[in-house]
C-alpha cells in the first residue's frame, strides 16, 4: 500500500499553503530532491524502504512531529532537508506543515518547529483545510 | 499524487530543475531497487559484495538514495552479483514523465537471474520441440506424401491432420513446419488461412482440396501395366 502526501492550507484570508511556500524558496536541486522523495514515498510501501524508511518521528520541541528525511549527498555542499509534518500511519496519510534545512543543530528556519505545532494544533481542532500535494 | 500536467509545469520550470530531477529520480530509484532487490533475494549486504566483487561498505553506499554517487562500474558489478542486466539509455521527458508517474511499476524488486530465466527457456523449448515431433509423426501417418491416387479418400485424413496441428500447436512456427507438407500432398492448389484456437487467424496458409488435381492421372493397375508396355515399345522404336 503506498502512501499519500496532503498540503495543509491554514485558514487565513487567503489561505497559505506552507509547504508551498517553502518550496519556492528553494533552488533547483533542493526542489528535485523533495519532489523525487515524495514520489517515491507515494509508490512504495514503507516496508520496501527497510532500514531506510525516510520517514521518522521527531524529539525535543519538536516532539509529535514526523520529519522526512532527505539527504543531499551527491556532491557538496552537503545539504540536510527535512520536509515536517503530521504522519497517519494507518492510512499512511502525511500532512505536510513545513519544512526547514538543518546544519548541525541549526535549523532554517529557526522557528520551523513551533510553526508546525501550531498548524498542527490548528488542523486538529478543525481549522484550514487539506488538499492533495501539487 | 502529483497529476501528469503539474509534473509537465513542474518540468517547464527550466533546464536545471530538469537535470536535477533527472538525478534524484535515477539516484533514489536504483538505490531503492538494489535495496529491494537484496531483500527479496534474502541476501544481506556482505552477500551481495561477494557475489559482486565489491566490499560491504560499496554496497551500503550503494543501497542509500541519499547518496547517489554510483559509477557505471559499481552498477554493473552489483548487476553482475544479482546475474541480471542494467540498461541505461537516453530518453525524451514525455517518457521519463510517464516513467515517473509508473514508479511502482517500473521499479521492480523481483528481477529473475539469468540461470533462473535460462532454465525456463530450456524448458519452453523442449515443450515446443516435443510437440513439433508429435505433428511430425502425425503428418507422416496422416498424409500420403507423393501417393499417386490421392484424392475423396484421404481428404478427411488431411482435415484431421490439419486440426490437430491446430489444436496441439498453435504456435506459427509449427504451422510454418506443417503447411509444406500438406501444401506438398495436396498440390499446391489455392489456399486458404487456417484459424487455431489459441491465436486466431495463423499467418501460415495450408491448402485443403475438395477433389484431386485435374492434371493427376488415376490408372488402375492393369491400365498401368498396359501403358508402362507401351511406353518401353516406344523406346525400343526409337532405339532400333
């Protein structure tokens, strides 16, 4: 069974969507990335990924998020991608809230986590909407 | 799940978004499909790096979509130790496009080696070789090649014939064995394609005749007798 990716669109006027938002941030190599991850996450099951599987629950302040792990390793500068959010793991179903680039412990944005928690809040006592990941 | 037109736009962006997705679709993919193709195997790392020549730590590397820095090489020894063939080849986008819609099914973990699909090809062809023996035998039996009194009698041997190659082999190639045989008893008279079951019309045609040949002339014994005198008189006519 293979997984499905959801954008969440907050509930102002308009409506944000902010994984969009970060993504056009983003150089081309960093888009690439995220968009081939979340492909191959959408075709295959998390068992196919053994060891691998990309998706993790966070810790510490973020704790109650679950972070897609994306690695650009291929040449350098490394770079360490992390694509948050809410992940339904019976319905393999994973909201996307954000995301940020970490570098030790720095993450860009600094205030990626606690955004997320609030979104999360937010979706979870019925406000913004969810639609398919474009 | 992306739509076929948003990856378009998304490809639309520009030549460098193309490269990269390009890369990480490649990179990830393989990665994914050494890692699954181990598993389905049961083989742990250092099983593979024996059976390819490499070292456990390549193959980790390897099996990592994060790391994406395999040479042609390193696959073609890891392809080496799974005994299967790697192809890459350039293509248009619309084909990677539709590539990358069909993830699930163009990545697949279950890839047979070659000795597997050897062994199954052996097999196809002694099944094919035994039953061309059988229409072999049955043709012989069945049609009178060369029988000077062909005719009513031994057509409904000849249609049974014909049904039978149908029905044991529908394979063409069988057919292509059968039609000159038949062709050849029945005097290459105007044909008609022959349907099997299995495959419909065959693009082998065998002739089927309804009477004999008007040019064959039947002689019954005595007239034969009769006409072999005459002839030998004639020669030593001529002879004398």
């Amino acid at each position: 069974m293979s997984s499905v990716f959801q954008d969440y669109f907050t509930d102002d006027a308009p409506p944000r969507n902010l994984i969009r938002e970060w993504y056009l941030l983003q150089d081309d190599r960093v888009r690439a990335a995220f968009d081939a991850r979340i492909g191959f996450i959408e075709s295959f099951s998390p068992l196919d990924w053994g060891r691998l599987n990309p998706i993790k629950p966070m810790e510490r302040e973020c704790a109650g998020l679950w972070e897609v792990l994306l690695d650009l390793k291929d040449h350098r500068p490394y770079r360490h991608i992390r694509p948050i959010g809410i992940w339904y793991s019976d319905e393999r179903l994973f909201i996307l809230l954000g995301a940020f680039e970490k570098s030790g412990r720095i993450r860009t944005p600094g205030n990626a986590c606690s955004e997320a928690i609030k979104y999360k809040s937010q979706y979870e006592s019925g406000r913004g909407t969810i639609n398919d990941h474009a | 799940m992306i739509t076929p037109n948003e990856f378009w736009e998304k490809l639309s962006t520009g030549r460098d978004y193309r490269k990269e997705i390009v890369a990480a679709m490649l990179k990830q993919g393989t990665a994914l499909q050494i890692q699954g193709m181990m598993k389905q195997k049961g083989w742990t790392q250092a099983q593979l790096a024996q059976q390819a020549g490499l070292t456990q730590g390549v193959i980790s590397r390897a099996s990592n979509p994060a790391y994406g820095n395999l040479t042609f090489n390193t696959v073609i020894d890891i392809a080496a130790g799974f005994d299967v063939a790697f192809i890459g080849k350039f293509v248009p986008f619309s084909e990677f496009a539709r590539w990358a819609r069909n993830l699930r099914d163009e990545i697949t973990f279950s890839v047979s080696d070659f000795e597997t699909e050897n062994s199954e090809e052996q097999e196809q062809a002694a099944r094919s070789q035994a039953s061309t023996e059988e229409i072999r035998r049955l043709l012989s039996t069945a049609v009178p090649v060369g029988h000077p009194s062909m005719g009513i009698g031994i057509l409904s041997s000849l249609v049974a014939a014909r049904e039978r190659v149908a029905t044991i082999s529908p394979e063409p190639a069988a057919l292509q064995l059968a039609a000159p045989r038949l062709n050849e008893a029945s005097g290459d008279r105007p044909t008609r394609p022959i349907s099997t079951p299995a495959t419909g019309t065959a693009t082998t045609e065998i002739s089927v005749h309804k009477r004999p040949p008007r040019s064959a002339k039947v002689f019954s014994p005595r007239t034969f007798r009769r006409h072999r005198l005459a002839m030998r008189g004639k020669r030593y006519a001529r002879t004398a």
